[in-house]
C-alpha cells in the first residue's frame, strides 16, 4: 500500500463513523457485531492518521441523541466504549496519542466518567496524534452549554453582552484549543452532519463515502487525504491556490 504524497495534509480530520447496524444486517448478524467490527476501524483510523501526520482525529463515538435507541443496544455501544479504554489505552499512550474527550459530562453514570478522565489525564502529556473521541455529543447541546456560561456571566456583571465574539465561543467550546475541522468525513452514504460539530464546520470540507465504517480502513483515509488536498479552500477569500502558468 502506497502512501500518497501529499503536500496538504489537514490539520484536523473528523469522522462520523455510520453504518455499523447496516453493515450488520446485510450479513444476517446482530447489530452489535457491527459495534465490535467497528471497532477495529477505529484502530485502523488512528494508526492511518497517526502516518500520515494528521495532528487532530476526532471519532463521532455516541451523540446525545443515541440515547434514544433500545436499551440493550445503548449498552452495547457504552460497553465497547469501556471495553476500548481498557484495552487500548495503554498502547494509545505508547503510541504517544493524546486523548481529549467532547460532549457533555453531566449525567454519566457508573464508571464511565472516571475512565474518560483517566483515559485523557494518562495521555495528557504525550505529544502525538490528538484523538478527540466525541461521546454523548451533540452540537446543540454543546453551543447551549456555552450560551448557558456566557448568560451567566453577564448576569453577574463580568461581561457585557456586546463583547462577546467568536473566539469567547471557542473558547468555551468542548473543543476549545482543538483547531476546526478541515474535513469532515461521512461513512454509510448518509449525507448529513447529525449534530456534529455544527460550529466548528464552518469552513469545513466534507466527504460522504459509500462504505460501511467496518470496512473503513487505512487505504480509504489515505484516499480520503488524497481528495481533501485536491480541494480548493477559499474561506470567503478569493482562491488560495497559486494559478497554473500558462505555456
Ligand atoms: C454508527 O453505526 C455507530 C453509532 C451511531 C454509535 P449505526 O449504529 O448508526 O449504524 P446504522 O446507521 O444503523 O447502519
Ligand atoms: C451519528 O450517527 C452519530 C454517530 C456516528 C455516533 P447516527 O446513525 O446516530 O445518525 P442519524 O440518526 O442517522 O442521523
Ligand atoms: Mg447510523
């Protein structure tokens, strides 16, 4: 497998990882073999993004919204995310991959807090690959958060609603300190953000593949990059690319 050469790289690549269920029942199996299956994808994620310099990878892992789904498959997902910690924290700190988790903490039962929080202060330090695993996320609720803070701090007279600004935002974002996404990628043919990073999109580009996300692996994120820096990324601007020389 040839990595490509790129001379884009994106800072920061996202990835709504859908389709496990479908990937499933096309095979007769029970939905949450399609849990575990993707499992592995994310393994092979992080290594792909980890060689090819990629500093930021966040993983959509649960939404805020996935809490609506039948009980025994909410456990299922809240188990292999357990299940993942354990098993895989140790060789993601020997990896050098530092962990951050977004969504909202409020309202986490059991152990599953105290894990997340081990699992980013173990890696705290470490200096390589970003792995931002979004759980019990949802965009809304992460921008209501925020609003929630600032309605705060105006009413206690620390701020002044017309100072703030974008960067307060950010800054109070689950995210804050994470550069926005360059691209957005889509597993499954769904094309749609489902809650997902809606602020931090703004400028985002987006790709929607066909493929279940059990079968993502290393040869589709390097085809991913390959697209992203055939890109043109004008942010409101005029084009950022230098123009061909005739001749
Ligand atoms: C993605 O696969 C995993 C999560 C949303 C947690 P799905 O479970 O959404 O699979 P489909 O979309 O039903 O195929
Ligand atoms: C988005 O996928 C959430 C995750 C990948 C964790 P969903 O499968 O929940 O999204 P919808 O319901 O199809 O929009
Ligand atoms: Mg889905």
């Amino acid at each position: 497998m040839v990595k490509p050469d790129l001379t884009v790289i994106p800072k920061h690549v996202a990835i709504i990882m859908d389709g496990n269920g479908r990937w499933a029942n096309q095979r007769g199996l029970p939905r949450t073999i399609g849990h575990t299956k993707g499992v592995e994808a994310v393994r092979e994620a992080v290594k792909a993004a980890g060689e090819a310099g990629v500093e930021y990878l966040t993983l959509f892992a649960f939404s805020s919204e996935n809490w609506s789904r039948p009980e025994t498959e909410v456990t299922d997902l809240l188990g292999l995310m357990r299940r993942f910690i354990r098993r895989d924290l140790a060789e993601l700190h020997r990896s050098n991959v530092r962990i951050r988790i977004i969504g909202d903490r409020r309202n986490l039962q059991g152990d599953l807090l105290p894990m997340l929080l081990e699992a980013e202060e173990t890696t705290r330090a470490n200096s390589g690959l970003t792995l931002v695993i979004a759980f019990n996320y949802g965009s809304r609720n992460e921008i209501l958060r925020v609003i929630e803070r600032l309605a705060v701090d105006v009413a206690a007279g620390l701020l002044r609603p017309e100072d703030i600004d974008a960067a307060m935002i950010d800054g109070r974002l689950d995210t804050a300190g994470i550069p926005d996404p360059d691209l957005i990628i889509r597993t499954s043919g769904e094309e749609r953000l489902s809650n997902f990073l809606l602020w931090q999109a703004a400028y985002s580009e987006f790709l929607f593949i066909p493929d279940f996300w059990p079968d993502f692996d290393r040869q589709m994120f390097f085809d991913a990059l390959k697209t992203y820096a055939a890109r043109e990324r004008r942010f409101g601007g005029l084009t950022t690319k230098p123009a061909a020389v005739a001749g």
